[in-house]
C-alpha cells in the first residue's frame, strides 16, 4: 500500500493543477483577469493553499495559462515572415491576433499588461513584437504600409480590439474580422477601398 501512496499523491496534485488551469483559462477568456484567485480555488474545488502551491502568485498563474496563445501568436508571425510578400503578411498578423484576442479577453489584457516578475512571458511578448517590428519594415519597403506606423499602433489596436463586448465569442470574432478590415485599409500607405467584411450588430454599453 505505501508503494502507492507517492503516486497517489502526484496523481492528485496532476489533477488538481489540470482543473485548477482548465476553470483559469474559462474565466480569463469570458471575464477578463479581474476573476480572482479565491474565486478560481472555489470554482475548481480546491482550498486556496491547493492553488498558492501550485501558483504562488496570479503572474504566474497567467503566465501558464497563456503559454499555449502565446505560442500560436508566435507563430502566426513566424509564419508571415516567411510570406514572400510582406504586406499580406503584415495584413495576415494583424487579422490573426485581433480574432485570437476576441476570443480570449484575458490574454488580450495579460499581452498589454506589466508583469514585473513573470520573465518568460515578458520574454516571449518582446519577441514576438521584435518580429512585427521586423515584418513591419518590410512592409513599409514595399510602399504599402504608411511610412508612420509605429509598434505601438499595434498595441493600441488590441487595446480597442480588447474593448469590443459582444453576446457570444463568435460575434466577437466577427466583429474582430471587420474592425482588422477597416483598421488595414487606414494602414495602407495609399487608401484602397476594398470591401469589408459583414457588419456585426453590437449591443449599446449601459451607462448608471
């Protein structure tokens, strides 16, 4: 019997890191980083010393439960620097991660926020903007991107990307898709008009 007891126990502590990621990941992506770590030890059913041990501090915390979309946001810019034509790689990225940030309101807020502490992906955010950076320049040699975009344009535009607030994650990706649209054609060193895509009916925010 004691021969099980250890892996018994990492089977567990296994089970209970799963749940207590799985139920992090739901909330950060319907509610945002504002969920806390209490309420995350309750809906995962464990005791909050259960989640502290895990993850000492909520960076930490964030910083695990987005290394998976920080990955894929890797590499969609990897995959547009390989493009031949760097406009509609620069295009691709930027379509790309306002849908991957629609669908998850936390990372659009953990992608624009400070973690002091939380190295690696502080690490892994600053390389994938180096990357934009270099896709960026590339554009512009073509001619097609406006000499004047900056990196921080990009932030900007998921900081607004991050403010749409739709009924379901679905209509939030739409409204993404032509808000990447029109925010393309404003990019493009000579105005193009091209058509959009559909329009999204969004409800009107309740001001008390």
């Amino acid at each position: 019997m004691e021969n099980h007891l250890p892996h018994s126990l990492r089977s567990d502590a296994r089970d209970n890191r799963e749940r207590i990621l799985a139920v992090t990941r739901t909330a950060f992506a319907a509610e945002g980083l504002g969920v806390t770590m209490r309420e995350i030890a309750r809906r995962a059913e464990v005791g909050p010393a259960t989640l502290y041990r895990h993850f000492p501090t909520k960076e930490a915390l964030v910083t695990e439960v987005f290394a998976e979309q920080m990955t894929t946001c890797t590499a969609i810019v990897d995959e547009a620097l390989a493009d031949p034509d760097s406009w509609r790689g620069f295009c691709r990225v930027v379509e790309k991660i306002c849908e991957m940030h629609a669908e998850d309101r936390g990372f659009t807020t953990a992608f624009v926020s400070a973690f002091p502490h939380a190295i690696d992906f502080a690490a892994a955010r600053e390389r994938a903007l180096d990357k934009v950076a270099e896709l960026a320049r590339r554009a512009k040699e073509t001619g097609k991107l406006r000499p004047d975009f900056v990196l921080d344009d990009l932030i900007m535009v998921l900081m607004a990307n991050g403010g749409i607030r739709t009924p379901s994650p679905a209509t939030a990706v739409a409204a993404a898709r032509r808000f990447a649209a029109l925010l393309i054609q404003g990019m493009r060193a000579e105005p193009v008009i091209l058509p959009l895509p559909p329009a999204v009916r969004l409800p009107l925010t309740v001001m008390t």
